[in-house]
C-alpha cells in the first residue's frame, strides 16, 4: 500500500515584484527620454547675482572696514547722512557695516546717527543659507 502525500497548496505570487520592475522601466524610460531644460546657448553670459547682492540700498548708510562712510556711493559723515534722511521723513536709518568693521566703529557711527536725530538704528546684514 502506497501512500500519496498532497500536495503542497501554491501561494500566490507578491505582485510587489512586478510593481517594482514596472516603475524602474518608467524612470529608465524618462531618464533617456526627459529633458530637464534646455541648455543656455555658449554665447549667452548669465549675470552674476552675487555681484549684484552686493550694493548697498540707496537709503542706507554704508561703512567700509576703515570706517569711512558713504551715501549712494559718496564720502558722507554720519550726522550729514543722519540729517539729510530726517529731512526725506525718515526716523529709522539703515546701516550697512563691513564684515571686518571693528565693533568700536560700528558703535561710534550708530550712537552718532542716534544723537543727529535717528529715533532708531537698523543694521542691514547678509541672511546665511540654512
């Protein structure tokens, strides 16, 4: 006498697999056949933003490392740019510092625009990347 053993039920198939192998073909397939953007023609020269970012506004009191202070690219005194300001209706004036100015200067150039009448000081400053 012989005894059969059943057979084992067949598990269905994970159709994960066949989903996988589905979404790899796409992006195969608009990797080779997408474009991203077209590429800007060899005699165009794109401006430089950072050579731009670099002006001061035309409504604020730059100083340079050595101290000096300018006003839409002119040598001006504090007190002079203080008044001039107040004159247009301005109370709040904006500062631009160097980066290198020494923190002696940058407080002598703001308490002399607080005396000339500024009721406040805004100090203008590059915002970093996160």
């Amino acid at each position: 006498m012989t005894m059969r053993l059943a057979a084992k039920p067949r598990q269905p198939s994970e159709p994960t697999i066949t989903l996988i192998n589905v979404v790899f073909l796409m992006l195969i397939f608009f990797l080779v056949a997408g474009q991203v953007a077209a590429p800007v023609d060899r005699d165009i020269q794109l401006i430089d933003a950072a050579a731009l970012a670099t002006r001061a506004p035309d409504d604020a009191l730059a100083v340079r490392r050595n101290g000096t202070t300018l006003w839409r690219d002119e040598p001006i005194s504090p007190e002079a740019f203080a008044a001039a300001r107040i004159a247009e209706g301005a109370d709040v004036l904006r500062l631009v510092p160097a980066r290198d100015l020494p923190a002696r200067d940058l407080v002598r150039i703001a308490t002399a625009l607080r005396l000339a009448g500024a009721s406040e000081v805004r100090l203008v400053t590059e915002r970093s990347a996160p």
